[in-house]
C-alpha cells in the first residue's frame, strides 16, 4: 500500500515505525527537514520538505498514485484541508485527518464527502482521556482496552504473590469462577511471552492478558490478586486539552482535584468544569501537595506538556502517600525507564493512539487494533467474510485454524451475543474475533487469514 503521512511528530512518526517493516510504500511531509533527517536515517522510507497543505508538496509526495493519506500535523485546518485536496486534486481513495478541537468533532457533518472529504477522524486527545478513564475505573489494571463497542475488554494484570489463582494452573481459573466464562490470551514473564495452555503455572510478578465481558471483568481480576479498594478521589496535574477532558469526564463519579500553573486558563478551567476544584500552582511543589491532602488521593496523574514535571510530580506524590501514580511520558525512551517503579504507570501518547490509525491501514476487516507493550505485541478486533468455500475460517473451529505461532484467539462477538472462545467454537460469518498477537510480526499472518478469496462476491 502506498501511504502519505503528513507531520513527522510522535503520532506520525509512530505510526512511520509500525508500518514501515510491513511492505508498504511510505512517504512523509513535515516542515522541519531535521526530523525528516532522522527518521531518513532510522526507517526505510521517503521524505518530503514542505507545507502538507500545499498541492504541490503533495504532488512531491506521490499523491497522484498514493492508495491512503493520514494527515497528522499539529494543525487541524492543514489537516482537513490536506484531505480536501487529496480527494479534489489526487483523487486519494482513503484520507484520514487528526482532529484536536472538539468543537469540529461536535459537527461531524463538515468531514462528509460534500464537505471536506475526510473518511475518518482521529482524536488523539480524546483517545487517551479514554485510556485514563479506564485505568482509574480499574485502579488495579496496568492496561485496559475496549472490544466491540465495550461489550469486551481485555486487561492486563500484574500477578501478585497471595493471589488465588497464582502458583495454580490456568485450568483451575474455571474452578474458582463456575458461573463467569473468560480466558487469559497472553502471559509475558519479564520480556518473555508464555503461550497460555490449560498446564501453565501463574506465577508472582507475570503481566497476565484476560478477556472478558465487561461486566465481568472485576470477577476475574480478583484471581488474579488482591484487589484494592475503589477510588473515589483523583488529583491531575496540567488543565491542557487532556487534564481538562479528564477532569470533566470524572468529576461526577469522583472527587476531582486539578492543579494548573496559569492563572487565565485554570480561571477558564474553574468556569467550565463545575464539580472540579481548580488550584493556581506547582505540581510539584511539595507543600502545596501536603496542603491539599496528597497522601489521600487514589490516583494522582501528571499530564502536563513536559515530560520532566510529569516524572517530577510524579514522584513527588507517591513519595508523599498518593496510592497509585500515572504519567504522561512523550518521550518512548522516558516510558521504559520509569514505567513499573515509583511510577505505576507511564503513558505514552503515541503508542496510546496508534490503534484507531492501524485498524484503517491493517489488510482485511480490522474493526479494533490496539498496539501493547510499547509496540512489541497488538491486539485486533477483525471481522470474518466470506463462506466456507471462500473463506479460510468460516464452518471451521478454532483448533482448526492454522493460526501463526503464539496467537490466541480470546473471544467472539455474534451480533450482541459475547462467546469466550474455546477449541471447539465455531466461527461464522460476519463474527468479530479478538486475538492477541504477541509479535507485530505475525499480523501479516493473520490478515491473510482474514482475506476472502476471490469467489466470494
């Protein structure tokens, strides 16, 4: 596939690194040749010097033979219009735009194909006020993802020595929970990936991937370890566009505290959230944490635009008695470094909205795709066609399938019917299946698995 991306930021620079090694033809714009420089120097594909909106740097680019653009610059208006001319210059079959401004998301109707001729929005903002609200719905989960449209969510735990169900079997999960159906898709012990079977030990410290229905997930994470209690109060460092969606996604199911640096936007922060307290200061000043009760808050989260105050405030919090820590880390080298210790939880942009952008760009019919461990390993919600005769998977059971080496397949949605897969399921047409795939490697794999052969009309 011949792929434009426009903008050499995290996103699109992310996004160059995972499609990069699965055979398509990349080319990518940005103003500043120095960025364009270093992924030039890292990554196999083309460069482009020049303004993403301007016809002919698009024309520089491949446009007139490109099969997708993804429009991912830090400017919304260059997005959109980039799509405009993709479609009225260039004709380009699918425009994807990056869109930061919720009042244009509030007015889908403008990205039609009477209007600016975008076929999908991202919103990488909002994207991870999703992800945080999850984490703080679930204080003990290191990731939770959601499957067709929230009915399925695959966690990831850390097994903690005192858990029933650690030192024990996998088989005995279905002993300890007899009326609940889930399964674990993935073990990784250190950086290594175990293959779940019914005779694999849990042991202290795995990060255990289960799947589930939603309304059982809290079920399930009790055999995983002892849970704690459940938050009711959350302080945020940064009133930015994601402190800001967080805090007005949370403050009516908990006591939400902000703290923001700028007078004029924690005034505009104080006027537009109404169940938030807002607080003029540092985040890690330390006697303004102590004075508003630091060692009692559940969860603290850095989300300002600096890396180093997150780490910073970070630290300071769990320092002085906030029970969970999360910060927002740009920097990918930053998030290995400190994910895991004083700092429960690092949370990488990039890496947080690189998911919704696959699923477009992914062969076959990829409704869901979430990247995991920092890219290494993905998740995919891919959707069955064909028949018997046409498609590799259709009338066939599980253990039937030739699936690649250590992929798992966790669940099946039928219409709004949720089925825990095991070896004997069948798969029908039009079923969503969720997979876990613990090298990125494999995708090609199961995309081809995934693809209707050519008698199917």
């Amino acid at each position: 596939m011949k792929i434009i991306i426009l903008g050499a930021g995290q996103v699109g620079a992310t996004l160059a690194e995972n499609l990069v090694s699965e055979a398509n033809d990349l080319t990518i714009v940005d103003l500043d040749a120095d960025k364009l420089t270093l992924l030039q120097d890292r990554l196999d594909l083309r460069t482009v010097v020049g303004s993403a909106s301007h016809p002919s740097v698009l024309r520089a680019a491949g446009a007139e033979d490109a099969d997708m653009l993804v429009a991912v610059t830090q400017s919304d208006e260059t997005n959109m219009l980039a799509c405009k001319l993709a479609e009225a210059l260039f004709n380009i079959p699918t425009k994807i735009a990056r869109i930061r401004a919720a009042d244009y998301l509030k007015h889908p109707q403008i990205f039609s194909a009477e209007n600016l001729c975008v076929d999908y929005t991202i919103s990488p903002e909002q994207e991870i006020t999703n992800y945080l609200r999850r984490l703080i719905d679930y204080p003990d989960a290191l990731q939770v993802l959601d499957f067709a449209a929230g009915k399925v969510r695959l966690v990831a735990v850390r097994a903690y020595h005192g858990g029933p169900l650690v030192g024990h079997e996998l088989r005995d999960m279905r002993k300890h929970l007899p009326n609940l159906d889930a399964r674990v898709a993935a073990i990784f012990r250190g950086n290594r990936a175990i293959l779940p079977e019914g005779s694999t030990v849990i042991e202290s410290g795995d990060e255990v991937f289960f799947i589930a229905a939603t309304e059982n997930i809290r079920s399930v994470m009790k055999e995983m370890r002892r849970l704690d209690k459940k938050v009711s109060r959350v302080m945020i460092a940064g009133g930015g566009n994601i402190g800001r969606r967080l805090a007005a996604a949370l403050e009516n199911d908990y006591q939400v505290k902000l703290i923001d640096h700028n007078k004029n936007n924690s005034a505009r922060l104080a006027a537009e959230l109404h169940n938030t307290l807002i607080l003029v200061g540092d985040a890690t000043d330390e006697t303004l944490l102590g004075d508003e009760n630091i060692d009692d808050m559940d969860v603290f989260c850095a989300l300002t635009n600096d890396d180093e105050d997150n780490i910073m405030a970070s630290l300071q919090a769990k320092r002085m008695g906030a029970r969970k820590v999360i910060a927002l880390i740009n920097r990918a080298s930053y998030v290995d470094l400190v994910q895991g210790g004083q700092i429960d939880i690092a949370v990488s942009p990039a890496q947080a909205t690189i998911g919704p952008l696959l699923a477009h760009v992914r062969r076959g019919d990829m409704a869901v795709v979430h990247s995991l461990r920092r890219g290494a390993a993905e998740a995919l919600e891919a959707v069955v066609h064909g028949d018997a005769k046409t498609s590799r998977l259709v009338g066939r059971r599980v253990d039937d399938v030739k699936w690649p080496e250590g992929v798992t397949v966790g669940a099946i949605i039928r219409g709004e019917q949720v089925i825990i897969a095991h070896h004997d399921t069948l798969i029908a047409a039009q079923d969503h299946i969720i997979l876990f795939v613990p090298n990125k490697s494999m995708v090609h794999k199961v995309e081809k698995l995934f693809q209707v052969g050519f008698g199917f009309l």
